[in-house]
C-alpha cells in the first residue's frame, strides 16, 4: 500500500493537528513510518504554506528523491576507498569530494557526506578492515613493560628474584630495544630510557608510554598529568611525552606488538638459562634483540636495523652529554660499626661521623652520603642478595685498620677462639660453617666474644666443651644458657667442708654429731606443741 505522504503531513499540521497515533489508525499506516515521512519534509525543507499552496507534483518529487533507492546512486568503490586511506593526509572528506567530481563527469547521482562515511564504515566493520597507520621515520618511539617476567638466581642462596623486561620501539622501523630491571619503579624506568635513548643514538619527538604510575600521576583521555619526574626527563631529552589513551591499546599497538615478540622469542627463549646477575642477563637479551633487529621483513624487503639506519638516524634529536640522573633524598644515621643500612644493604662512611644523621642521595647507579650538607662518600649502589657491605677501608678510625680482620671477618673471630680454648675454638668454628652466608654468623660470634668479657674466659671456654658434647653445632644461645645454668648450680664442696661436715663413708657423708647440739629433740618439741594446745 503506497504512503499517502501529503495527506500525513496535513492531518499532522505541523503539530497542530492530529497526534501520530490518530493518523495511524484511519490511513493505516504504521507510526514509524508517519514519523519518518514527517522528519523527511523537515530536512527537504518542505513548509506549511508550500503544503497549503497545492502543488503537489513539486512535493512528491522531493519526496521521491529522498526515497531513492541506493541502486539508483553511483556505486562505492571499498576496496580502492580502503586502499586509498592509507596514503597519509588522505580521509573520507577528500574521497567523497573526488567521488562527486567523478559522478558529475558521468552525471550520476552521488550519495550524500554521512551515507558515504555510513556505508563505508559499516563495509568496513562487516569486513572487519582497519586503516593502517604510517608512522613517519624518527617521529615517535613507544615504551612499555612486558608482562611476562624473567628470573635471576642467587649464586650463593640459589634464591631466585624476579626480573622484569623494559621494551621501546620505533614505531616507523619496528627496531626494537629491550633490557631487564629488578623492578618497575621510578629509578628502573628512567635508567631503561636513558639506555635506550643512548642505544638508538638519540631521541624522537615524541615518546608514548602506557599509563602507568611512574609516568603518569592522573590518567585522562585530553589532558593526562604527567609524573613530574618523569616530564623532567623529557624536557632533558628534548622529547615531548604523550602517554596513550587509556584501555585503548590500539594507541600503542607496535609495541604491543613488540611486546608479545619478546615474550616469545627473548623471554621465553631464554627460559631454559640460568643468571645469577642482571648484567648476565641482559647480555643474552641484548644478543636476542640483536637478532630480531637483523631479521628481514617479507613485507619489507629490509631488516628492522636497515630500516632505522637508513630513513630515520638522521631525524632523531642529539642526546645531552649526560644520562637524566633521577635521586631521592633519605635520613639515616651511622652505627656502631661504621655502616649505615639502606634498602637492606650495608654502606661505610667515616668514622668521625658514628652516631650522627646523614643525608643520602639515591640514585639507580650510586648511593651519595652528605653530612651537614657537604658531600662525604659515594658508594656504588648495590643491588641482588641481601646484606651485602660496600665498606672503604679508610673509614674506619687509625687504631682499628690494622685489626679490621679481627673485628668482622672469619678469620678474625677464629683467631681471638683460638686464644681463648680449643673448645671456643671448635664452637666458633662450627658456628662460622652453619650457615651459606658466613656474615650471617658474625652477630653469634660477637656474642660469644661479649659473653667472654662478661664471664671470662675460663666461663666461656667450659660452656663451649659442655656444649659441644650436647650437639654438633652448639649456637650462642645454648652457649649461654649453659653458663647461665653453671652460675645457678650450688658450688661444690671442697676438702674444708668435709673436715668440718665430717668424713665420707661407706654410704656417704657423716655429719659431725657437734651438728645437732643446738637441735630440740623431737619429743621435747612434741611435748612443747602439746601444751600449747592446752
């Protein structure tokens, strides 16, 4: 049944007259229909005086037009539109507007701005195409971490500490740098682009990190905070940081892509070896990456590396003279020994500073010590097993450097038991020999040496053999303990006692019968409680 457009439109009134549904019901038409009949005369422009005027040959011809099938337009091209955006600057504005020029040469009916874009797009979802993104040589590089983690060994406990793969690429090139971190933390994330600004011979224009906290304070999808540090950073570069868009992966998808080649050929390659150090490791990862570089391209025709050396070396930004150095300041305060802890790890300072406050500057390479402002030691920062000791030997006072030996070391302790008795000697021995990490047992041998000053020697040397005889590996605590329970036993009775007390018989000692002189009978005290209780 034809649609009677022009009677609608004049029951509707233009909203005047009749509602939807009264107009339904005697035309017999549906009340989508009516509503998009009445939509079509406002966007043809049709008005209440040009309805009222009676010409309807005009109006059911714009009618017509707007109700033209798609048969009766010139034909989209998909492929050839898909082609074509891929060239850079090209967009569906520009191609719609060659499409009207080519339908004005053959005097065609071309489609309106939003069918094209609509007809495109939805031949493009239905064939799921996406438009390729040509990145031009040395603009951008794209960072990220690998999810998957890596794992270095201890060579003395055999614990194992996870390591986690830093990964920048250069979007044009797909040449790639990757190295490992003991963590993902600020220090580890500003060294990893030091490294790879310096591995790629310079800087992009722009860098585009994830949105993770050590780059981004506050993640938003116009204006994104920055990490202060980590802007910083980029102005030392010379590079402007652009984080992507957040849960939008396609924002950085050739890393993404990077990312999922590492973990597959560099992480996953590797996972077979055995590092006991992070400079061990990354020696094997950078020998990977190397390869990866050098692999080429069916695409392409070229390798990775040809690729970034030929078109985009040249267009990289110069890099400082220095690395961004990125430090945090803390407190602490020198020990007894000369050492102050950070991070679980020991460092020396001097010794005329023993019991003052000092600030450190921490950075991923060194650990600086200041005191009362003025710069006094920088350490080599120490990373991997805990408890190790970065100690400079002119730190410590005059009178104590000839007998540093005998202070914290094996020998030294085993040297002061060896003056003290066998048994010391042989319990000292064993307690040096109980554990993996021989400083571990250097608190239990000050122990003992502090049980000897309070005791003395002959105390300790008879606590040692006591011990010894009770287990293989005596400890300071049981050494201890049994010197506690020898001053606590009665003292034992000497040639004097037993003149007085009497002499040994056959079933004991004899008590003196002098003894009991001063004694009550028994009966007397008997007697005695008996009147009493009268």
């Amino acid at each position: 049944m034809a649609v009677n457009r022009r009677r609608i439109l004049e029951l509707y009134d233009y909203g005047e007259g009749l509602s939807i549904r009264q107009i339904s019901e005697p035309l017999g038409t549906s009340r989508n229909t009516i509503r998009k009949v009445i939509q079509q005369a406002g966007d043809l422009g049709i008005t209440k005086e040009a309805l009222k005027a009676g010409d309807g040959s005009a109006i059911d011809a714009l009618f017509a037009q707007a109700g033209r099938a798609d048969s009766d337009y010139e034909p989209l091209d998909y492929g050839y539109l898909s082609r074509e955006l891929d060239s850079p600057g090209v967009n569906l504005k520009l191609l719609r507007t060659e499409y009207c020029q080519e339908c004005a040469s053959r005097k065609a009916m071309p489609y309106q701005y939003s069918r094209f874009c609509g007809l495109y797009k939805e031949w493009a979802r239905k064939a799921n195409v996406t438009r390729r993104i040509l990145h031009k040589p040395s603009y951008a590089c794209q960072v990220d971490w690998v999810g998957d983690s890596g794992e270095v060994r201890s060579r003395v406990t055999g614990e194992a500490s996870k390591a986690y793969y830093f990964v920048m690429t250069m979007p044009y090139s797909g040449c790639m740098y990757v190295e490992a971190f003991p963590d993902m933390r600020m220090h580890s994330w500003i060294a990893a682009h030091n490294h790879a600004y310096r591995f790629f011979g310079g800087a992009p224009c722009i860098t585009i990190p994830d949105n993770l906290r050590t780059g981004v304070r506050k993640s938003d999808p116009y204006e994104p905070l920055l990490n202060e540090v980590y802007g910083q950073m980029g102005d030392h570069f010379g590079t402007a940081i652009v984080p992507a868009r957040v849960y939008y992966p396609k924002g950085k998808a050739q890393v993404e892509r990077t990312v999922k080649i590492v973990e597959t050929w560099v992480v996953a390659y590797l996972r077979h070896k055995t590092f006991f150090s992070f400079p061990e490791l990354n020696e094997a990862v950078l020998e990977r990456v190397d390869d990866l570089n050098e692999q080429v391209a069916k695409d392409r025709g070229a390798s990775r590396r040809e690729l970034f050396r030929r078109d985009e070396v040249e267009g990289l930004l110069p890099l400082p003279n220095d690395d961004f150095e990125f430090a945090t300041w803390r407190k602490t305060k020198l020990q007894q020994d000369g050492h102050f802890q950070f991070e679980r790890m020991r460092y020396s300072a001097p010794a005329a500073y023993i019991g003052q406050d000092l600030d450190l500057r921490i950075t991923s390479a060194t650990v600086g010590v200041y005191g009362g402002g003025d710069l006094v030691c920088i350490h080599k920062r120490l990373y991997g097993r805990i408890g190790q000791y970065s100690t400079v030997e002119e730190h410590m006072p005059e009178h104590l450097r000839a007998t540093a030996d005998k202070l914290w070391s094996a020998r030294g302790f085993a040297a002061w038991a060896h003056k003290v008795g066998p048994a010391t000697e042989a319990c000292v021995k064993a307690i040096l020999e109980s554990r993996k990490i021989v400083e571990q047992t250097y608190r239990s041998c000050r122990g003992l040496r502090s049980l000897c000053d309070r005791k003395g020697p002959q105390a300790l040397e008879a606590a040692c053999a006591q011990a010894l005889e009770l287990v293989k590996t005596p400890s300071y605590t049981q050494v201890k303990n049994l010197m506690a329970q020898a001053e606590d036993a009665p003292a034992p009775i000497t040639d004097q006692d037993r003149l007085v007390r009497g002499a040994i018989g056959p079933i004991g000692y004899l008590r003196d019968p002098s003894d009991y002189a001063n004694h009550p009978r028994r009966e007397d005290k008997d007697d005695g409680d008996e009147r009493t209780d009268r």
